[in-house]
C-alpha cells in the first residue's frame, strides 16, 4: 500500500471550509454535505489502497456537489433511460402512468388507507383494489404484498407449510438476489417433491409424486430464461385439473404477470392472470412493477377461501404494503378496466410505437448532435428489450444512435452520461455507446443532448 496516495487525500475539514463547499453546505444544510463527503472520501482511500491516484481537490468538489445535489434536488435523481431495457430493474422497472404519480401526492397526507368513509369503522386495506382485480381478472379474492417473491413465501406458507409441495425439476428457478425457488420452499414451511427432469417433466410424474402428504402442485413460469428443443412440461390446466381430481390445490407462480396479451406488441406472450384463473389455480401471484405497470407490489389473486387464509397468515402482516403503494397500483388498474392501458401506461406506450416512429426520433436527434465538438452520432436499428425477466429471448425492433466521441473510450463517455445531472444510461456495444431511442420519455430527447453536450465539454 502506498501512503503516500493516502496522504494526498484532502482532510474532511480541510474540504469542508473550502468556499465552494462552502457554498454547497449553505444550500443543503451541514449534515448532509457533511454525509456525502465522509462516503466519498471512504471510498478514494478504498481506491488509493488498491494503487488509484486521489483526483484534485476541485475534481473532488465537482464530485461532492453532483452527489449532495442528486439526494437534496429530486428533479436530479431522474434517469434518463436510453439503453432500451424497457422494464429496467436498475432503474426502477416501470414507470408509473401520470395518474399513479398524482395518487402518490394526494395519499402522502392523511388518507383514508384503511377507513370506512360511509361507517367510520376500520376497513380492508386493499377493498377497492380487491374489487378491480375479481373483474379483470375473474376471481373470487384478491390481495397485495410488497413483492412477488413476498407472495410466493406467503402462498408456500400458507397452503403447503408442513405438508409436501410437488413441482417440476425444470421449475426450480433463481432469478437473482438470492432467490432461489428450492431455499423458499424450504423457508415457508414446506416440504419439496421434485418430479420429472429439466427439460421435460409429464403431468404422470405429478401424479405418482401425491401422496396424503401433498398439500399441493406448484406451477412455477421461467419468466427469466427458456428451454427450448426436446423440452415440456404441463401447464396450469392440466396441473389444475390434477389436482382437483386428488383433492389438492394447484397454486401459480406466474412472475411478471400480465392483464392483457404481450403479444400485442409483437412478443412472445407471457402468462395472462385471467387464464390462470379461468384454468382453475386456487391462487396464481404475480408481480405489479413489471407488466402491469405498477408500483412494485406482489398480487395474489385467487378463490376466497385461499385469499381469507393468507390474510390470517402473520407474514401478511409482515409484507404488508403501504398506501403510497396502494394509491398507486389502483390508479394503474382502472386504465385497465378503462382499455386505456396502451396509451396511458409508460411501459405500453413505449412498447406500442412504431418501428418507424422510433427511427425518426432517432433521426431527428443525430441532426441535432451534429453541433457538438467531437460527437459522432449515427441512426442505427436496434433491439429493445422488455426486461426483468419478462420475454428474455424477444425483443422489439428499434432505433437509436450509435454514439462515440473523438479521444474519449466508450465506457468513459457511458460514465460521463451516468455520473451527469440527470443520469443518462445508454448501453455499450461492439466499442460505442447506443442510446435507443424506444425507452426515451416525453422530454428525455433534450435531457440527452444536454447530457451530450456536457459530456463532451
């Protein structure tokens, strides 16, 4: 190690009485310039022990201003998305249509979450939002946690804790973070029954597997990956009507979730809530951020009798969402009932444009780049993405620009545009930055330009 790099690194009081520190404390108060400046300067002393050079102490301010600025602003903690990942998990997956974003302000006050307003008296958290989910999606019940995975723990506990829950080798699933399909199982409660083989499992396997013991078959959808070639397993209506037959409950993890078909915007479809339902799942549970649109939230929808019994569960209470959450996902759900999802929820407008409308956007935007020093911009077809799991081998055809910049390597121009205010994420490829212009919002055209032309200051 190398102390003398460690010694070059400017003492938190020594940086905090400079005048343009200074003047940052005077606009967002001690405390917080103070927190951002100790995380930075415990990271260059990280880097400095590993052989990194500390930056200068005015770079080291441009640093600290960018950071205090992106907590104490909110309009600076937006993200310009052009990497053409529609549902971003990094970025928050999907955004919320204009009317989820106006639910949130009014529930941030008092609201009436969990009240009668015609009784007085203490009401279901989720009745309004119950109510919208049994007519689009023709259950019994319905209720919400705080994710998906939430559900699924709340589900296995409920109605397979201590007994035997049969599922498919090729349903095994890790979708990241830790999330492994076989370690939930084992932490709700009940007991895992393996059947079938990777690729292909037959619903007789299903069956030799029932024992007194089963509690139930889980169907559980690789939202994340595909098995393609010599593979199969079956699906929610066999599983259902197996289960019926041997008088135990077929329950469906479904994963991203869908109202309406994705084919519609020319993927692959993913599995429709409704059909799940209608195919007999005693409870299907699903995901509310992802292709519905929503906040993130875990839906479990279902018939009343399996619904009254994860309400009773104590993790209901322990996943239970808040009203912000709650505001949000009801004001999703009536563009649903209304039929205007396509146009009013972010995740379809985007999906539902026209190749040829994103080609000239993409257009339009390398003309305008053409003015800054040292860019070149050129309109390239691309592939966008649905995201978090949802499709994973699918995309949709679009448009963008191939960036790069005269002596600035493409993962430093990537980092310029990440690090700015706000953040732009584009997407590397083959040695050049490719902003894909599908994922672009209403206004997010200017925010990139800007962002280039900083960049490239």
């Amino acid at each position: 190690m190398d102390t003398d790099l460690l010694r070059r690194i400017p003492a938190a009081g020594t940086l905090l009485n400079r005048p343009p520190v200074q003047a940052l404390v005077a606009a967002h108060g001690h405390g917080l310039v103070r927190h951002c400046l100790r995380l930075l300067l415990d990271e260059l002393r990280a880097a400095a022990k590993a052989g990194s050079t500390p930056p200068a102490a005015e770079e080291l301010e441009r640093e600290l201003t960018a950071r205090v600025r992106r907590i104490a602003v909110p309009a600076l903690r937006r993200v310009v998305n052009a990497s053409g990942v529609l549902l971003h998990t990094g970025l928050g997956r999907s955004p919320l249509c204009d009317e989820a974003v106006a639910a949130l302000t009014a529930a941030a006050g008092y609201s009436a979450v969990q009240a009668s307003l015609g009784s007085g008296d203490r009401s279901l958290r989720e009745e309004r939002i119950e109510r919208m989910l049994c007519e689009l999606t023709g259950c019994e019940a319905a209720t919400v946690v705080n994710n998906n995975a939430a559900a699924t723990m709340l589900m296995l506990a409920t109605l397979g804790g201590g007994r035997e829950v049969v599922v498919s080798r090729g349903h095994l699933v890790e979708i990241g973070g830790s999330y492994r399909m076989p370690d939930v199982m084992a932490m709700s409660g009940c007991t895992l029954v393996e059947v079938g083989c990777t690729n292909r499992t037959h619903l007789r396997d299903y069956e030799r597997a029932i024992t007194p013991q089963t509690a139930a078959l889980l169907h559980v959808h690789t939202s994340n990956y595909r098995i393609r070639g010599f593979a199969g397993t079956p699906g929610i209506a066999e599983l259902a009507g197996l289960a019926k037959a041997k008088g135990v409950l077929a329950l469906d993890d479904i994963g991203s979730g869908a109202l309406v078909p994705l084919s519609t915007v020319g993927v692959e479809d993913e599995p429709l809530v409704a059909a799940s339902i209608a195919a007999g799942a005693e409870i299907a549970c699903f995901s509310g951020d992802k292709l519905i649109g929503g906040p993130q939230a875990g839906i479990l929808v279902g018939s009343r009798a399996a619904i009254t019994r994860l309400r009773a569960n104590p993790y209901a209470r322990m996943f239970r969402v808040c009203k912000l959450t709650l505001a949000a996902l009801e004001a999703t759900l009536v563009h649903y009932l209304n039929g205007t999802w396509r146009e009013a929820i972010p995740f379809w407008a985007m999906a539902s444009r026209p190749a040829s409308e994103i080609a000239a956007d993409a257009a339009a935007l390398a003309a305008r780049c053409a003015d800054i020093s040292g860019l070149r911009a050129r309109v390239v077809e691309t592939v966008a993405f649905v995201g978090s799991g949802s499709a994973p081998d699918e995309g949709i055809a679009s448009a963008g620009l191939r960036l790069s910049a005269v002596g600035i390597e493409a993962g430093e121009l990537a980092r310029r545009l990440r690090t700015g205010e706000p953040s732009v994420f584009v997407r590397l490829e083959d040695g050049a930055c490719i902003a894909d212009c599908r994922t672009l919002r209403p206004g997010d055209a200017e925010q990139l330009l800007a962002a280039l032309r900083r960049a490239m200051g």
